[in-house]
C-alpha cells in the first residue's frame, strides 16, 4: 500500500511510526514532512494547505489511502478533493470538521443538544462586545472564533485585560479572520483533560485519556504554547468519569453531528474540564492534537492502519481497538523564544539508540545534518510500567539529545504525579 500523510509536525510524525508497522505499507509520503520525518516516510515539498498540490499528487502516485491530519487541511476540505478522486480518508469532511473551525458553531451545538459547556456569549461588533464585559464576571475566557494555531484563547483576569484581548482580535485583526467574531465564555474551574476518539459517525472509541502542559515555563507559568509536554493516562480521569463523558459528551456529540448532516468521521479530540458540576466541554478538534498524540498512540497495541480503515468504511463497531495498561510521558525541546521570537539553524544531535522514542516537528535538512526550523523542535517520549518512570525515563532521554538554544519545561508530569498519590 502507497499511504500519503498531510502535515508536517510531531503528531504527523508519530502517526507515520504507527502506521509503519502495517506490514502491508509498502511507502509512505509525508506533504510536506519534515527533516526528521525524512527518517520514516518520503518527504514531498508540497504545503500542507495546497490542496490542488495534494490531490494532484495522490492521483499521479496513486495513492491508496489518505491521512490528513492538521486542522487548517481538514477545514479547508482537503479530505472532500481527495475522496473525490476516490481516494479514501482518514479525516473529517469540511462540513465535519467546522466543529473547529469555528468556537461559535460549536458553541451553539453543544446548547442545542444539552451537552455540558460554559455559558458563552457571541460576538461580531467590537462596541458590543466590549459593553458586555463592563458587567461579565472576571476572570473570562476570550476566545477567537476560527482558527489560530491553538493561542486564539486568552484567560483575562482583569476588565483591562478582557477588554485589549478583545480588541486586539476584532479590531487589530491579529488572527486575521479568525477574529472577526469572538466567543466570550464563563471562566471553569477544575482539572483538564484531553480524550481523542476514533469516530466513523456511529461508533466512538476514546483513546487513553492525556494531560497536556500548554504553558511555555514551570510551574505553569508564562505565555501559552501549542503544548510543551504531555503524559497518558490522566489520574484525574476515572472509569466513572469516562462513563459520565461518554452518555454526556462523546456519544451526544456524535449524534448532534449526524443530526446537523454533518457525520463526523476521524479523530475528534474533546478538551474536557472536570468541573464541580460535572465534565464540561472546553473546546473540539477535528483531529489529533499535538503533542497529545505522541503519548497515545504510542500505547495502542492494535494495528493503526486498520482501525483507521474501519473509521473510513463505517466498521469501527467491529473492530477491536486496545491500549497498553502502561504510562507514557512526552517532553518536548523547543527553542528558547519560542513561543514569541526564536534563532533557528542549530544543528539537532539524536543517539542512534533513540531514534524510535523522538518525534521531530520543526527542523529540516541541510546537507545532510538535522537542523532546527521551528518553535517547537521535537518531543521525547518514554513508555513505562507506571508514571514516575515514564517521566524519569523522558527527561533520561532529553538530556542524550542536543541542539543549540534548546529549551524544555523540567516539570512534566508533576502535576500528574501529586494528583496520583492524593
């Protein structure tokens, strides 16, 4: 089997480690991949939102089947061109996949079909706006409706704060489009929780439950990132918790979709808060997150390829999906600016021996050395018997790996420890 994955990042990376171990794939080719990605699959210079691009190539290489795995590919109908030509997908259609694509649809669907969430409000005129949060309760949450690369959300503690949150999106357009309306939401209090879940429209399978690490410094400090690190599973996300989300949250979800004649079919990834009143739905995506996926799908014992298939063809029901009874922790070595400014060029030295534990995201090839080209440059993860030695075992490996200007959060998986032993 020919397999094309589209994206270029550490989540694209660990899918194609997962999905090589399908002895039936013969090649896979990464749009547009990357220096590391180069290692596991044939890297092609065709941009991950260049959808002529994309299907022009499937069809010329003859691809037998389609991952499609960044937000903005998926919202744009990447997986509709494709499946046009009649190569099947991994991936929702653009009608699906607009749970991401806009807050503001998500929002009114989950009140629409009494799936728990914070109270919210919509915006698309500034004055209006900002007269609402004279009189909001503070904190709140400002959220850009469309796409921003996963910082489109500001928590503002003061009015002050709410209000230049507010403004620099639909006044200064600092997200483009994406902030032309706004969503301004309840603040809610509780642990977070990142559940992924294989979907074919009928059928939810979720994925071992993960803890993300969205803050650039320890301790949970400084500017929010695309995720600085991650363990699986989450403590705080029990078997009674799971069953709650899934009569509540996933399954109504699902079902809401299909209602809106708009079947969901893919990864769809619930950001969850374990509220005092019970999970509650932070936000949607439409695909697997980053770096949640480096510690889960290292822990699916059963074959990716054909869980995947089975998600494609309506057959998900019928097709046993298991994870390891293990603990997985993901650092990821960013460069030091990152998330704001950051010198890139550093050459990226990885021990033959770790090859198989690093999932690179940003760094490309320049004469044969591995440079770095990013903000987030690759993740480190450990499998384990228990979480203390999964994370002991990743901080082992970072220190083996070395570039110029490297930065990582020394923290990971602290918060998961202590709420372990409590």
């Amino acid at each position: 089997m020919k397999i094309l994955v589209v994206g270029g990042g550490g989540r694209e990376h660990a899918i194609i480690k997962k999905l090589k171990e399908n002895k039936a794939v013969e090649t896979i080719f990464a749009l547009p991949g990357n220096g590391g990605i180069a290692r596991d699959a044939v890297c092609v210079n065709v941009g991950a939102t260049d959808l002529d691009g994309i299907t022009a190539f499937a069809v010329e290489n003859n691809i037998d089947y389609a991952v499609v795995a960044p937000d903005d590919p998926l919202v744009l109908g990447c997986v509709d061109r494709l499946e046009e030509k009649g190569i099947p997908c991994f991936g929702p259609r653009a009608n699906a996949a607009i749970i991401e694509g806009s807050k503001a649809f998500s929002k009114d669907l989950m009140k629409k079909y009494g799936i728990p969430t914070a109270q919210y409000e919509i915006f698309t005129d500034l004055d209006a706006a900002l007269a609402y949060l004279k009189t909001a309760p503070i904190p709140t949450v400002i959220k850009a409706d469309g796409l921003a690369l996963g910082k489109g959300v500001i928590i503002a503690q003061t009015r002050e704060e709410a209000e230049q949150a507010v403004c620099e999106m639909m006044q200064n357009k600092k997200f483009g489009k994406s902030g032309e309306t706004v969503v301004i939401e309840e603040f809610l209090t509780g642990p977070e929780v990142s559940v992924l879940s294989f979907t074919d429209g009928e059928t939810v399978v979720p994925m071992v439950s993960s803890m993300d690490h969205k803050r650039a410094m320890d301790g949970d400090k400084g500017l929010n990132t695309g995720g600085m690190g991650t363990v699986a599973p989450n403590p705080y996300y029990t078997k009674e918790i799971a069953e709650t989300c899934m009569q509540t949250i996933f399954l109504p979800t699902i079902r809401a979709m299909k209602a809106e004649g708009r079947t969901f079919k893919g990864c769809l990834y619930f950001g969850l808060m374990l509220t005092p009143d019970g999970p509650k739905v932070i936000e949607y995506n439409c695909r697997f997150g980053d770096p949640e996926t480096q510690v889960v799908l290292p822990l699916l014992q059963s074959d990716l390829l054909t869980v995947m298939q089975a998600v494609t063809n309506g057959t998900l029901r019928d097709t046993p999906v298991t994870f390891a009874d293990a603990h997985a922790c993901c650092v990821i070595m960013a460069s030091s600016g990152y998330p704001l400014s950051y010198e890139k060029g550093y050459e990226i030295t990885i021990p033959e021996a770790l090859n198989d534990a690093v999932y690179v995201a940003g760094a490309k090839l320049a004469d044969g050395r591995l440079l770095t080209s990013g903000g987030r440059v690759l993740g480190v993860t450990a499998v384990e018997g228990s979480l203390k030695e999964a994370v002991a075992s990743a901080y082992a490996k970072v220190e083996q790996i070395t570039f110029g200007n490297a930065f990582y959060r020394r923290d990971i998986g602290a918060r998961a420890l202590a709420a372990a032993e409590e």
